[in-house]
C-alpha cells in the first residue's frame, strides 16, 4: 500500500518496536531449547585457541517466527518485504554464519575456511572474509601458537531492512574462545551481520563491528 512520508515514519518505528520483541522471542525461545552456548568470534584479536574444530557447521536451531500484530490487530508482516518464515530463516543463517566464522583452526587453511562459510556467505564478502583469515602474519601467528577457536553467535537485535533485494541486519554478540600455547583468552565483540535473500535462501552480504561501521575487522588469529 502507499504510504505517506509521516505514515512511513510510523510505521517504521512500530515495525521497529515490534521487531526487537519478535528478536527477544526468537532468542529466548532458542535458549529455552537447550541449546548449549557456544564461545566467541573469529574476528579474535587474541592469541589463544580452544577446542578442535569440526569438519560442518551444525546449524542451530532457531524456531519459526509467530506472526506479530499491532494493537490494532493488523498483522505486522503486511508492511515488511518478508514474512515471519522469512524471518526465522535469516536469523538461522546469522546463528550458522556466526558460528562458523568463529570456529576455526590453525590447522585449517584459508580454502578450507572458505569452503566451509561458502553457502551462507556472496562470494564478494566471502572474498573479504577469507583473504583477512589468510593474512600472512594472521596465520603465521596463528600456526606458531597452535590456535583453536570455538565459537558461536546471539542474535541482540534488528538494526534495519531493506528491499531489492531483500535485506536484514542484524545486530550478533559472536563469542569466540581461543586456546593454544598460550593462556586461553575469550571475547564477545558485537557485530552487524547483513543476510539478503537469494532465492529460497539467505545469505550474509556484509559484515561489520556493530559500533565502527566499515572501518575494519580484527582478523582470526591475530594477537
């Protein structure tokens, strides 16, 4: 439907509200599951790894997403560009992107990395990505130090949307325990993890610190 400008506004911080609720649910919903927590991200500026890491990414569980009504008793999604399952497969895809992009190995090589973020990230980022793991002083730290990084995600919250093609931004703790020769180390740093719909899937497009924007991430490994 068209809108006007100060309806647009409106709605959008309804939209916003309403949201924040539905990524709450979404998050306590997965907790209540038993999902064991996970450690924290790959973007460790640490010089310490923990655990081995597996061949796959398992994919978290993440409930579908309950359709949310205004007070008004108008579904929410009619002025979204996705739907709840859209929704609740957006975030799956941020849980697995946030879980392999923290897990990882100083035996693991950059193509074996790629390989395994590959179907949830575009290839551009997964470029960025893979060529910041590869870095040569990055991964000769990390192979000197034996680094293991365990890791995982929670998604915070919903920053934005966007159409053509469909986006979402989320906001994500990535938790990443390192262990290696040196004392074990963790971090929790926040990030804005954006999917876009490709086809019957998501896929994550950009990846930013929540709080610096475009400005650069640390890279895996890194001391």
């Amino acid at each position: 439907m068209d809108l006007t400008p100060g309806r647009q506004r409106l709605v959008f911080v309804v939209i916003v509200i309403v949201l924040v609720g539905l990524t709450s649910y979404l998050i306590e919903s997965r907790h209540s599951s038993g999902t064991p927590a996970a450690a924290p991200s790959p973007s460790a500026s640490t010089s310490s790894s923990a655990g081995t890491q597996g061949a796959s990414v398992p994919p978290s569980t993440v409930p579908a997403a309950t359709p949310a009504s205004t007070a008004g008793g108008a579904e929410i999604y009619q002025w979204l560009p996705f739907t709840a399952a859209d929704l609740s497969a957006a975030a799956q895809t941020t849980m697995s992107f946030a879980k392999g992009y923290s897990t990882w190995s100083y035996t693991e090589s950059a193509t074996a990395y790629a390989a395994k973020l590959s179907p949830l990230v575009q290839p551009q980022e997964l470029g960025i990505l893979t060529n910041g793991y590869g870095t040569a002083g990055v991964a000769a730290t990390r192979a000197t130090d034996k680094q293991v990084s365990t890791g995982s995600g929670t998604i915070d919250s919903i920053r934005s949307f966007g159409t053509t093609p469909t986006t979402i931004t989320f906001v994500v703790t990535i938790n990443e325990q390192v262990t290696s020769t040196q004392p074990t180390t963790t971090q929790s740093p926040q990030y804005a993890v954006t999917v876009a719909s490709s086809g019957s899937t998501w896929q994550v497009t950009d990846l930013e610190l929540a709080s610096v924007g475009n400005q650069g991430l640390p890279t895996q490994g890194s001391q």
